[in-house]
C-alpha cells in the first residue's frame, strides 16, 4: 500500500486528524480499517483520502481489506509511529522569538516554522508579560493598548518577553515564551 500522510511523513500526531492518502496496490481494496484510532472516509481536491485521529497509542496500523464471498482478507498493512504534536514557537507579529519587533505589532501567534512541514493552527489563549515593574496581561492574541504604549516608550534594542496559553488541536495547552528585542 502506498501511503501518504499529509503534513507528517510516516508519523501520525495524537489527537489530531491525520490526513492520509492512499495511493496504487497490486490489488483492489473494498476498505481500510485501522487499530490503535478512529478512521473517517473523506475526498481531498477530488482524490479519496482518509482522516485518521490516533488515540493514547504509541502506534496504529492501517489495514487495506478485500470482502470475498466467504472472508475478509488483509490486503496489506502499514504502521505508523504515533507522536504528541510537536510545540509551536511564538510569533509576536511577524518576528519570531529573538528577533526584532517594532511597537505597531500588536498580536501574537502561535505557528511552526518555515522548516516543520505541518501546517497546523495554534489559539494563543492568554499571555503576560512584564515591563519594568508593571505586569500586563491579556486574553486571547491581541496585545493591549496599555502594553503597546509601554513597549512604545522603550529605548530601542531594549529585550522582552511574553510568555502565552496556547491550545492546538489536540486539546493540549502549551505554554510558550518568546523574547524579542525593540527596533
């Protein structure tokens, strides 16, 4: 069976809908059936393709089944390695933790970087922060006007740090810190 698994390779994420194309076989199949996670047919830009969402498993295994009058015959089988999502890094506007920012960023963002081929969306839940004396802190990715305005009076080349609540979508509540310097 030749697999595909879109924004993964040969790695399943846990509590995440796994997208898996299947390509050409020797033989017909009539189904898939997997162990180890939940399977949902779906079509992909008009190709059939599967969602596969792994549960608290370090593996699961696809089968390609043919229905013959009298049995049920396995086909082929892959396994794949199951893994937690991989953390995101925090982005204050366009500039990634250690980079410089300028005073007009106003949201924050939890992504991955160029070089992880996941394309997954993060929710910064919450941030704070703490300039000179004061702590600030927020709800949801935009930064408040109290904390702009004291970013604003910063010398520049001046260091901070956010750290944020961001949930992906496993479920799972990260907490990332970034640090970033002012233009």
């Amino acid at each position: 069976m030749v697999t595909e698994v879109v924004d993964g390779g040969h790695i399943l994420y846990r509590g995440y809908e796994n997208i898996i194309l299947i390509g050409s076989m020797d033989q017909k199949y009539d189904s898939l059936s997997v162990e180890g996670a939940t399977i949902k047919a779906t079509n992909i830009n008009g190709k059939k393709a599967y969602i596969i969402k792994p549960g608290q498993t370090k593996q699961c295994t696809l089968y390609a089944l043919h229905y013959t009058s009298k049995d049920v015959d396995t086909i082929d089988t892959r396994t794949f390695v199951v893994r937690s999502l991989p953390n995101a890094e925090l982005y204050w506007g366009p500039a990634g933790t250690g980079e410089k920012i300028h005073p007009s960023y106003n949201r924050l963002f939890a992504k991955y970087p160029p070089e992880v081929a996941l394309n997954i969306q993060f929710e910064v839940q919450s941030w704070q922060a703490t300039v000179g004396d004061t702590d600030y802190s927020g709800i949801g990715d935009l930064l408040t006007a109290d904390f702009l305005a004291a970013i604003k009076s910063l010398s520049g080349g001046t260091s901070m740090s956010i750290t944020a609540n961001v949930s992906g979508p496993d479920g799972v509540v990260r907490i990332l810190s970034g640090f970033w310097e002012k233009i």
